[in-house]
C-alpha cells in the first residue's frame, strides 16, 4: 500500500495511490497519515479498504511530505564506506548519528531552497524508515515489526555550515526545504528486503548517484536495534539511513554543488521518484 499526503503547504489531506496510479482520498477513514494512522493496527484496518469505493482526486494535485507531524527526524552519516571515503572521512565503528529539524521538511517536488550566505550546498539521496511501533531496547529479530514502510529522502546539506562553522551537523542539514519526504509512504510489507534497493540521483540529467542499500555499512535491522537502546523510537519517526557515494563534495577533482536554477531527479527501487528545483532564497 503506498500513503500519501496532497494538497497546500500545511492543508495536506491523506490518501493513498491504488494499482493504476490514481490518487484515492483516505480522510473519510483517517485525519492524517501521522503517529496515530501508522500504528500496526491502523494500517491493517486501511489495508481491508476497498480503495475503488473512495474518492478519486483529480487534477494536478500537490504531493506533500508523505508523513504529517513527524516527531523525530533522524539521520545516519557516513553510512555507505564509498561515501565515507569521498567525505575524507573514516568508515565509522558505530552509526553517526544526527538529526534535521522537523521545519526542514517538504514535500517531494517541492522547490528546495539555496539558504541565504550558502555556497556549498549539496544532495544526498536516502532510504528513509519510517516508525510504526514504539521501539525501545529491540532486538534485531524484532526489529522491522517497528516498521511502518520506507519513502525516499533528499538529505540535503550546506557543507560550509555542516563542517567548516564550529559545532554540530545539525545546522548545515535543516535549512528550509532540506528534507524532502515521499513521493508516499509504502508500507513494510511491500518491500521484502530494504537491503536490496537501487538508489540514484540526477542533477541536470546527470546521473552522480548510482547504487543499492546492500551497501550499507548499518543495515536497517542493526539501525533499529541500535537506536532503541538510546532513545525511544516512536510512530511517526523518521531515519534516514545514509547516502551511498556521488555526492557534490565528492567530485574529482573539484567538488561540484547545487546553484539555483538546476533540476534534481532522485529514486529508490519501488519506492517512487521525487522532482526538484532548486530556487535562491528570497
């Protein structure tokens, strides 16, 4: 079942998109698809739902960020060893772990943003988790029933304020736009391995990403399992689980990053493609 948000910045409705691509209204049987829709029994109820009984959406219709009130975004850095090594930095012994603010994220094709007094603005496309089950202190035999699905994340990044302006990544990965989400939400028992997954991006038809989550160093399970005995994972929660190599810092030999004007094109394996323009800030 692949979920999804539509509508105006902030007005999204829930729906889902059925067998033929068509957008299907959901908000006769839930408010949202958020914390409470993702929740393993909530989601086997929508899954009994006849979809050709519910309202067709038409017209060109916005997608939002395929999730509503996200709690916590997380992000795994430097978790693809080709990544690490483009970044000049060491294949980590644990998972890094940061996060986005949650006003970072949009919607799959929305415009993304170059912040005010950026210049090293760069993408990173992402296998996104998404909670459906209060984790805490799971082991990894259990841990993908935490599972809600997965989606297709742009962890965007302005490399000046990530790594040359002292303290955390976090502010060099929230700028406004920075997380896009979607285009929807499939849920976890449609993707039989998330460790088997193309994953690509494009700038300008430019392909710079090309790989396959089997190349995380973390896999989903072990990310899971390890999160949990920190800090208590719950519905509505997002990880995002690293990029795999290509991205803008990378580029020999001169890193090459995003200015305005450009288009991005990004995809994961069954999970759906997102379209982006890149516009200065205002």
């Amino acid at each position: 079942m692949k979920l999804l948000r539509y509508g105006e910045p902030g007005k999204e409705k829930p729906g889902l998109l059925d067998e033929n691509g068509v957008i299907r209204d959901l908000s006769g049987h839930v408010h949202d698809i958020s914390a409470e829709t993702l929740n393993p029994e909530n989601i086997a109820k929508l899954k009994k739902i006849d979809y050709r009984v519910l309202p067709e959406v038409s017209g060109n219709m916005r997608l939002g960020p395929c999730v509503g009130q996200v709690g916590n975004f997380i992000c795994i850095g430097l978790n693809y060893s080709d990544h690490a090594k483009e970044s000049g930095m060491e294949v980590p012994s644990e998972p890094v772990i940061f996060s986005k603010v949650t006003s970072a994220i949009s919607g799959p094709d929305d415009d993304v943003i170059i912040p005010r007094n950026a210049v090293k603005t760069d993408w990173e496309v992402e296998l996104g988790v998404v909670i459906g089950k209060t984790a805490k202190y799971v082991d990894e035999k259990t841990a993908l029933d935490h599972v809600a699905g997965y989606c297709v994340i742009n962890d965007l990044s302005e490399r000046e304020f990530q790594l040359e302006r002292s303290g955390q990544w976090i502010k060099g990965k929230s700028c406004d736009t920075f997380g896009p989400i979607g285009p929807w939400l499939v849920t976890s028992d449609e993707i039989e391995d998330p460790q088997n997954l193309d994953i690509w991006l494009e700038v300008d038809g430019k392909r710079y990403q090309n790989g396959n989550t089997r190349t995380m160093i973390f896999g989903v399970v072990y990310l899971i399992h390890y999160l949990s005995q920190y800090f208590t994972l719950q519905p509505g929660d997002i990880i995002s689980t690293g990029t795999p190599p290509g991205v803008g810092l990378g580029q020999k030999p001169n890193p090459i990053y995003l200015r305005s004007g450009q288009k991005m094109q990004l995809g994961i394996e069954k999970l759906g493609v997102q379209n982006q323009l890149t516009i200065d800030e205002v």
